[in-house]
C-alpha cells in the first residue's frame, strides 16, 4: 500500500516544474485517501513496517523537493486531507494547536530521524510513537458513534499510558497539540463511583500499600479493599485542582522530574506535605502564586518551572483576571490551569487557535465532561475566576 502511495507521489514529481509539485501533492492526497481507506489500524502498521523502506528512498535525489512540495501544498492539501486526529464534532475534539496529518508526520519524522543519525534510541522511540499513533486511530474508530456525539471515551487505558505517549513525543522533538491535551484529560474523567480513573488509582494503592500505609490518611485502611475503593472514588470525585497540576506538569516542556502517572504525582504530593491528612485537601492556596508554584517544585522539584498568572488571592481583582487570560496565550505555554469561585472547581485548558480552550477532567455528577475545546470564557467570568495561570521554563536568574 505505501509503495503504491509512494509511486503516485513519484510519477506526479516526474512531470517537472510546478506541475511537477502540484503533481506530487496531488499523489500524496491520492495515496493518502487510499492510506486512510484501507483502514487506520493497517495503515500505521504498513507505515511502522516501512522504516527500512524510507531508509533506501532517503538518498533519492527528489526527496528534499517532494518533501518542499507537499509543504508549499499544505493549505491545500489540509483542506483535501482531513488529520485522524481532528475528530468530526468541535465539541469532542478542537483544530489541533499545531496542526498535522498523521501520514505526513510519519514520514518527516523518520526523514528528521535519518538526518540525525538515526540512534537506537530514537528508532525505539519513532517505533513506540507509531504504536502508540496506532492505537489512536483504532481507539478512535471504535468510538465513532461517541465521537460524533462528543460523549466520553478514553484514548489510552490509564494515565501511565497517556504520560508515555506524551514523553515520548517530547523526546522525540514533536510538538504537543490540543488533541494530546484532549486525550490526557480523558484518562482523567471525575464519576461519582467506580470509574476508570477511581480504578487506576485503587490499583495504584494495592500495588503500593506500604507507602500509603505510611501516609496515615484518615478513613483509609490499606488492608480493606472496600476502604481502597472507597478512597479512590471519594479523591477522583474531588481531584479536580490535582488534576490540574497534573497535566499542567506532563503537558509541559519538561522531560525530567515529571511524574509517570497520576499515582505517582499523588506519592509525591504526600512527601512533599502538599496534601492535609484528609488525603484530600491542599495545604497550599489554589488561588495564590506561591501556592501553586509550591506544588509545582514539590512534584519536580525547584528550579524547573515557573508559574505564571493572574490570582485573587495576590490582590488582582476577578474582573482583572478575566482581562488579562489571553495575554498569557502568547507566551510559548500549551497548557495552562485556572479555578472557578462559583464551583470550586479547577480545569485545565490549552491553546486551540490561538485562545484558550478548556479540557476539564468533568465534574463528578456529569454523564460527560464539559465540552473539549469549548471557549474558557463560557464558563470564566469576570466575577467568578480566582485564578489563571501557565508553566514556564525556569530562566536563569
């Protein structure tokens, strides 16, 4: 399949010139809607098994000028060649921040791989992004009925997997969109009992008893499978601001340091003293700078990440807030956190076109989280928002 895609990107580049390019588009959209046709799950699987393949094309001499084609052609093509990831309801999944068509990522990441020496560790990684890409897609398709409704489901089975996919882009130089904001906070959907989440985090206790154990968190008995359970769905129904923290942390630009899955944020967060013996509340302010910074270098340590924002709690007014949120759209940070007063709730939201979108984790008594990508100012307003606020690299002061 990929060579018959392969050959109609070859023979619209021999007609030369312009034409040429505009011809070499014009194949890749032709092989890429047989790509998409002969079903996502096969495709990323003949892509993964192509590496060899692109290895031998790479010293082609119309490599560079395919390549140069189908970028002077993106427009177009993006309007031909819907991305898989871009799914068909703005409420369930917004534009991308950074836009791509799988297809295409596929063979620049290999081409940048190759021009970089191609490492075993970048090959391991490039192969783990394309069975995670994979994944995506047949996950996906599995919930067309749910996409089109823009009702929940969960790309990756728990929140390890959703950080692995993200580190593993990060590694690899990818850039992070709205959509992989969009699949993370599905790993976290907030119920009233026994949801997927709540299950995550009652193994996570099984799994690591003696630690919890050592927490002393009141009500909770680690040799009671009932008070595990109990626990997990009383924390997931209330974890919104940890939430927050969580995928503020993973969806930044930091690789070291950041928590491999919300249980071991949440170890962290005890033996850092961030969390009261409730095993619930903070022992920082979620409306202060300080508080929020406290948590930020008590999960990877100081030194690494600066918060920055607007919060009620450091004098600035709720009407000021709401002013000022988009200024910090235009300071490099995908993600970033906020907290309603009128809810008590906190949510993450990232950059869809440039404005922020929310993707919130859902308040626990909803069948379904608020819309993903929804504008924040549906439900920011200029007298209920305590605070707003971005993860930034540590300058060097």
């Amino acid at each position: 399949m990929l060579g018959g895609w392969w050959q109609s990107i070859k023979e619209g580049y021999g007609e030369g010139g312009i034409n040429g390019v505009a011809g070499a588009i014009a194949g890749l959209a032709t092989g890429y809607a047989d790509f998409v046709g002969a079903g996502l799950s096969n495709g990323y699987k003949e892509a993964k098994d192509s590496w060899s393949f692109m290895g031998a094309i790479g010293g082609f001499g119309f490599m560079d000028s395919i390549i140069k084609g189908v970028k002077d052609g993106w427009s177009w093509v993006a309007e031909t060649v819907k991305g898989l990831f871009t799914n068909t309801t703005s409420q369930q999944a917004p534009e991308p921040a950074s836009e791509t068509i799988p297809a295409l990522s596929i063979l620049e990441l290999r081409r940048r791989l190759k021009e970089k020496g191609n490492s075993e560790n970048e090959e391991v990684l490039a192969n783990k992004l394309l069975d995670y890409m994979e994944k995506i897609a047949e996950r996906q398709s599995a919930n067309k009925d749910k996409v089109e409704n823009g009702e929940w489901y969960s790309a990756f089975d728990n929140t390890k997997e959703a950080f692995d996919y993200i580190q593993t882009k990060k590694l690899l130089g990818e850039p992070l969109t709205a959509d992989d904001a969009r699949m993370l906070a599905q790993t976290m959907k907030q119920r009233t009992a026994n949801g997927e989440f709540a299950k995550e985090f009652a193994d996570y206790i099984r799994d690591n008893s003696d630690k919890f154990d050592g927490f002393k968190i009141e009500g909770l008995d680690v040799k009671d499978d009932k008070s595990i359970i109990e626990f997990a769905n009383h924390l997931s129904k209330t974890s919104c601001f940890i939430n927050t923290i969580f995928m503020n942390i993973v969806l930044s630009p930091v690789t070291e340091g950041v928590p491999q899955s919300f249980g071991d944020m949440y170890v962290k967060a005890q033996e850092s003293k961030l969390i009261g013996e409730n095993g619930i509340n903070s022992t920082q302010s979620m409306n202060t700078e300080k508080g929020v910074q406290a948590w930020i270098d008590g999960i990877i340590g100081a030194g690494k990440l600066d918060v920055e924002g607007y919060f009620k709690g450091d004098g600035t007014k709720e009407s000021d807030i709401m002013n000022k949120i988009q200024d910090l759209a235009g300071k490099g940070a995908l993600a970033s956190g906020g907290r309603i007063d009128a809810i008590t709730h906190s949510m993450m939201q990232a950059l869809v076109n440039g404005t922020w979108g929310i993707f919130d984790t859902g308040k626990y008594s909803f069948v379904n989280p608020r819309p993903y990508g929804e504008a924040f100012d549906k439900y920011y307003g200029r007298n209920n928002t305590s605070s707003f606020w971005i993860l930034t690299i540590q300058k060097i002061k």
